[in-house]
C-alpha cells in the first residue's frame, strides 16, 4: 500500500507558483491588466500638449534678425492713412537718413510725428516744426524698434503756407572781431557771430528741412512751414572744419558741408552733411568763368560722377547726388546737363533769393552771408 502513494502537494505549488510568475510578467509588460490610472496613455498625452507653433517675426524684428550684426541697429515702423510702408533700418544716435515721404495725387505729404495725436490733426501738428521729425532729428530708439506716424494735408495747403525757403551760404571763418584783412574779408564769417546764428535757429525752433524734402516741397508734394531754413557751407575749408562746424555739433543744428572732392571727402560730425562741390572744377578758366562754364556736358558728368563716387567712399548713399553747389556760382545750360547726365537733381547758386514751389532745381538761389552780419541780420533774412 505504501508503494501507490499520490504526491499531488509539490504539483499545485508549481502551478501557483507559475500564475504569479505570469501575472509578474504580464504586469511588467503591459499587456494584460487594468491600465494605471495615474499614467496617461500616449495618445491622450499628445492630444493633449501640441506641440506649440513659432510666432511669426513681424516686418520690423525680421529686418532686426537680418542686421543683428549692425551695431545700434534700429527698426523705424510708419504709420500712415492710405500708405503701407517697410520698416527702414536707421542707426540709434544718429541722424534720421532719408525718412520716406510718400507721394498720392490729391494730397500733400506734412511730415512724420512720434505722437500720433499731433499725425492726426495736421492744423496743429504738420505746422509745428518742435514736433515733426525729419532728416535733422537723431534716431532714438527702444529695445531698437521706434513708430512714426505720418500726416497728410492738401496741395492747396501747402501752397497757402507760402513758404520761402532760404538756404544760407557760409564760407570762412575767423576769431578775430575785426575780421580778416584782404579781398576774401567779406567771406570770413567772425566765429561768435556764426555761433549766435546757430543758436537763434535752434532757439527759435526753425525746421531744418533734407535735401529730399526740398526737392518734393518745390514739386509741390510736402508741406513745408515758412518758418524753415537749411544750412550751408562751401569749400570745407579748415576754419569750417575746426571752428564752425563743431558748433553744429554741439547745439544740433544740422548743416550741409559742400566739399571739393579731390581735396579729400573725409566724414566731418553726425550733424554734417556731406555734399559736393564738384571734384576738380573749382579753378576758373581765362575767360574768368569756373570750369563749369566752359567744360562739355561729358566732361562735367565724368568730374561729378567722380565727386558722388567719393562721397559714397565716406558713407554718403543716397544723398550722394541729391545736390551741388557750383563753384563761384558760374552755370549755363550745358552745365546743367552734365549735372542731368551724372544723375544730379538738384544745384545751388549764388544767386540771392529763396527756393519756393515750383523752383528751377538746378538752379536754387541762396542768401549769402558776409562778414559782419550779426542776429539782427540774419533775422532779417529768414524771419
């Protein structure tokens, strides 16, 4: 009996023991069981965090990407009714370099304002030179973006407004009060004199009107108050260069320097502009005319195409051949197409007067001053 004994006891535990051992595994691998409240599936976990989507650079911060490089680098943004505009990349502390001024049949462009309450009623805003910003304005940046808001008026208006702009033509300087001996003393502006000019201007709050802007008030299609006025110098001379101009400089008046090329165009302040007063055209012939007077049209093209390539060596782009300044104010026709031909648009003269709508552009008239003209007078001339 002994010999037919069952040991069904080691048997069951061996099974037991597999049922856990599967239920381990099946638990490990998740195949089998209830699923973990506390673990998502992954379906529900990317349904439920997309992945986020880039924002779009707007106009101004891709035009900032693109010149990251480009220290005080600033994006300026426009406003203004009726015109869409790119942003223009301008240089923080520096002056404004061709501000757009748009053109619409009809309407009269009346400047740019950081303040759009002074854009929207141009009665008040397009007729106060404190407030608009233009070419003679440093660029004042934040986080290196700026806004300006645009202002329009009509034609008409302009027109009403009567402007007489005079461009004042300065040459030498001196420090001594009486003044230089010689028959150059009537070009030498006594330095203390200059100074109290410049600062009249900047007391009295005239508007210092761009090249471009000249040229499209004269076309009628800016709006430019009477109380404005550009200034000049001609030759670069070294007592314009270490006396005068500096002046510029410290009471922010912007000025224009006429320079002779082949002297060397060299950059001056940020409140100079540099312009030309052609290359190598400022000797007279026998006839006692300038270069200009007797040299053929390709030949005075090829001199000022020359001058613009200098000015664009220091930094002068666009401006490079906006304006001149004819060496002892001789022209004729012929010099005028050498201008057209070389890609200039505008020329000073000497000639007395005030630039108004509708004035011949390569022709402008200037106001001259001469030794001894203190505040008195220059408020004579240009109010």
């Amino acid at each position: 009996m002994g010999s037919t004994r069952t040991h069904r006891t080691p048997i069951t535990r061996v099974w037991a023991l597999g049922l856990l051992l599967g239920a381990a595994v099946t638990g490990l691998s998740g195949c089998a069981g209830p699923a973990d409240p506390q673990t998502p599936d992954a379906a529900e976990t990317s349904a439920a965090s997309p992945t986020p989507t880039a924002t779009p650079q707007s106009a101004a911060e891709k035009l900032l990407a693109d010149n990251a490089a480009t220290p005080g680098a600033c994006a300026v943004s426009f406003v203004l009714d009726g015109t869409t505009l790119d942003p223009q990349l301008q240089l923080q502390d520096r002056l404004y370099d061709h501000l757009p001024i748009p053109r619409q049949d009809g309407r009269a462009f009346a400047g740019w304002y950081g303040d759009p309450a002074a854009a929207a009623d141009p009665t008040t805003g397009a007729g106060n030179p404190a407030v608009r910003i233009n070419g003679s304005d440093l660029v004042l940046c934040t986080d290196h973006q700026a806004t300006l808001y645009g202002a329009w008026t009509t034609p008409a208006a302009a027109a009403a407004a009567k402007a007489r702009v005079p461009i004042l033509m300065y040459h030498q300087f001196t420090d001594k009060p009486g003044g230089e001996d010689g028959w150059l003393r009537g070009n030498y502006t006594y330095i203390e004199d200059y100074r109290s000019h410049m600062q009249y201007i900047n007391d009295q709050a005239f508007y210092l009107p761009t090249w471009d802007e000249l040229s499209a008030f004269i076309d009628g299609a800016l709006y430019l108050p009477d109380h404005s006025v550009i200034v000049t110098d001609d030759d670069a001379d070294p007592t314009w260069l270490t006396m005068a101009s500096p002046i510029n400089e410290q009471l922010q008046v912007m000025a224009t320097s006429f320079d002779i090329t082949v002297d060397g165009a060299a950059p001056q302040n940020r409140f100079i502009l540099p312009r030309s007063h052609t290359n190598a055209m400022h000797t007279a012939r026998a006839n006692g005319k300038g270069q200009m007077a007797n040299l053929s049209a390709a030949e005075i093209a090829a001199d000022m195409t020359a001058s613009a390539g200098a000015l664009r060596g220091i930094g002068v782009t666009a401006g490079a051949t906006e304006i001149m300044a004819y060496p002892y104010g001789h022209t004729n026709d012929t010099a005028k197409e050498g201008l057209r031909e070389a890609g200039f648009e505008m020329a000073r003269t000497i000639e007395q007067g005030y630039v108004e709508i509708g004035s011949e552009k390569l022709a402008l008239p200037c106001i001259r001053i001469n030794y001894g003209m203190g505040v008195a007078d220059l408020k004579d001339q240009i109010g």
